[in-house]
C-alpha cells in the first residue's frame, strides 16, 4: 500500500470518528465537487477536478463542527495530487431562512504528491510534500422546504505553511447536503411574506330598542305593539294571509265556502283598518278571452260588494279582472281548471 492510499485510509478513519465529539443535532453529510484555483506558484493549471466530502453534526441551530476529506487531481507542469484532511467550524448567519450564509474556519493538514520534475524549489518528481492549512471562506446553504436535502456552495482560502515557502489556494465546493438523525425535529424554513394590511377595529354596533318584541326595532317599526308571537314583515306589522274564493263554471256567484271565506277576510280587514286590499278576479281557459276578461271582473266585483256589506270601506279595496292569463294550475284536468277559478285577495299595504 503507497503512502498515499495509507494516508486516506486514516483520513477515512477520522471522519468516521468525528460525530462522537458532538452532543446534539442533526448529524450531516455533504458529497461535492471542487474547483481549485491554485497559488501561482505551485505552477500548475487551476482546475474543475476532484471531489470533497464532509460530515459534520449541528451543536446548536447556528453552529456546527464537521470534518472535511478532499481528494484533487490537478494537471499542470508539475501535475499534482492533493490530499486534504481538515477539521472545520461552520457558524449560519440566518439559521431560519431558507437560504441561509455561513462563515467557515478551520484547521487541517495538506498532502501534495508531485508527478512532474522539479520547479523553483517545489518538490521534485515523484516526492510527496505535508503541510499543516488554516481555512476560512464564505458559503451558502438552501433548503428544499422540510426535505432533509439542502444544497450546499462555498468559497474558501486555504493557506499552507511549511519551512521553505507558504500558499494559499482558492477552494470552491458545490454539492448536496443529506442532514439525518438528531434528538429534535428539524425546523421548517421560514419564508419571509408580505406583512397582512392593518385592519381597523370595526366599530361596536349600536344596540336599538324594540319594544314590542317581534324583531323589527322601534325606529323601522310601523305597527308598533304588535301581539307576542305574531309573524310580522319587514315593517313590524302583522303579515295577512286571505285565502282564495273558488267559483263554478261560468258563474260569479258565491257558494256558502266563498262566504265563509269571506267573512274571516273581513275580520282580518277590521282588525287592521289600515290595510289596502287589491281583490284579483280568474277564469280558466275554456271559452273566448274576451269573455273569460269580463267573468273574471264579474267575480271580482262580487267579492268586493260582499266585503263592502261585511263593513269594509270600499276606499281599501281595488277590484281587476285578470281573465285566464294568470292560471296557478294547468287546464288540462277538472281539477286544474277549479284551481283557476278563483279571486285572489293581496295585502297592498297600508
């Protein structure tokens, strides 16, 4: 086994060590892909080559520790391979946004094998080199809503030291980070809204009195003291239902039903002296229209002579013959055609 296989294999050996240093948290992997753009004294091409992989654990919502393993293979004259182990600290600007900046610091340990001959004080052909590195760099991390995965880009300066010459390279890193484990739920992101307008209190409605109980308020009531329990409509007074008066065929007079239909009518009308009355006169369709418009005024004036002898002043009521125009059933049947038959009463108002 070379040197160097033996130097990832302990480098795998500490990443997998790592997590027992932290108490709390989510634990982390974040496999990536890294440029290098190198010092320019190390004489060789900056390149898009090799890959990084670090693991790590959240100590609090803001900080985490994590281990780094990076492997780069960049050509150039010398071409060279680096191994980089690290140990990094990573503190989060905005822990709750869902894209959230970072600062990261750390300490770790560089190993260089060179492939080509000897430049300017570089190592020679074929030698390896070590050297302790300090980092510190920016980056950025975006979660995918609740999703364990995030995607992860930074930029770093590494800075090398050693006994003949020191340099510094530049790191980038994109990848995706898988977050799994941990004692507590991972919080959701807060996406940032547009405020909600301020709305105005609306104001406390005034309390109106109604004095008679039926609904209606003192100020919009006019039938003031309208018996308990009494349906009203929307003026306060006491809504007045008459109900039809059915004829024979062709006639206008009035059976012993339509009288006593009538004589309730009339005392509804005298318990409410106010109220105007429109008495509405039908036929059914059989015969002339001409001569169904006259029956139907014929009924409808003889309702009206009867009211007027049951006491009702002849200025409330307003007698229309409408003839068949109006049918409430169809005249294809007897029945139908009783049910068109008929005078209507209508409250008018008062």
């Amino acid at each position: 086994m070379t040197s160097f296989s033996k130097l990832a294999v302990f480098a795998v050996m500490l990443l997998a060590a790592f997590p027992a240093m932290a108490d709390e948290g989510d634990w982390y992997v974040t496999p990536s892909i890294i440029y290098t753009d190198d010092d320019g004294d190390r004489l060789i091409d900056d390149s898009l080559g090799g890959m990084q992989f670090q693991v790590g654990r959240e100590m609090s919502t803001r900080f985490s520790l994590e281990g780094l393993l990076g492997y780069h293979d960049i050509d150039g004259y010398p071409g060279q391979k680096h191994l980089e182990l690290g140990i990094n600290a990573v503190g989060k600007l905005l822990p709750d946004s869902v894209a959230s900046p970072y600062l990261i610091v750390g300490l770790g340990y560089l190993r260089a094998e060179v492939g080509q001959p000897d430049f300017g004080g570089l190592p020679a052909a074929g030698s390896t080199a070590s050297a302790a590195t300090a980092t510190a760099g920016l980056g950025i991390q975006v979660d995918f809503g609740d999703s364990p995965w995030s995607l992860r880009a930074e930029w770093r300066l590494r800075r090398t030291f050693d006994s003949d010459t020191s340099l510094t390279d530049q790191v980038g890193s994109l990848g995706l980070q898988y977050s799994f484990g941990g004692s507590e739920e991972r919080p959701a992101p807060i996406v940032m809204a547009e405020p909600e307008p301020v709305q105005e209190a609306e104001p406390v409605p005034e309390v109106k009195p109604d004095t008679d109980g039926d609904g209606i308020t003192d100020d919009r009531d006019l039938c003031p003291g309208t018996m308990t329990g009494a349906k009203v409509d929307a003026n306060g007074c006491e809504e007045i239902r008459l109900q039809n008066v059915h004829f024979d065929t062709e006639s206008s007079e009035l059976d012993a039903v339509a009288q006593r239909k009538l004589d309730e009518a009339a005392e509804t009308l005298a318990r409410h002296p106010g109220l105007k009355v429109e008495i509405a006169g039908h036929a059914d369709s059989r015969g002339p229209t001409d001569y169904n418009l006259a029956l139907s005024e014929r009924r409808a004036e003889a309702v009206r002579r009867y009211l007027e002898q049951k006491g009702i002043e002849p200025v409330r009521m307003t007698a229309r013959g409408y003839g068949e125009s109006q049918p409430i059933a169809g005249n294809d049947t007897a029945t139908g055609q009783a049910e068109n038959r008929r005078v209507e009463l209508h409250a008018m108002g008062r």
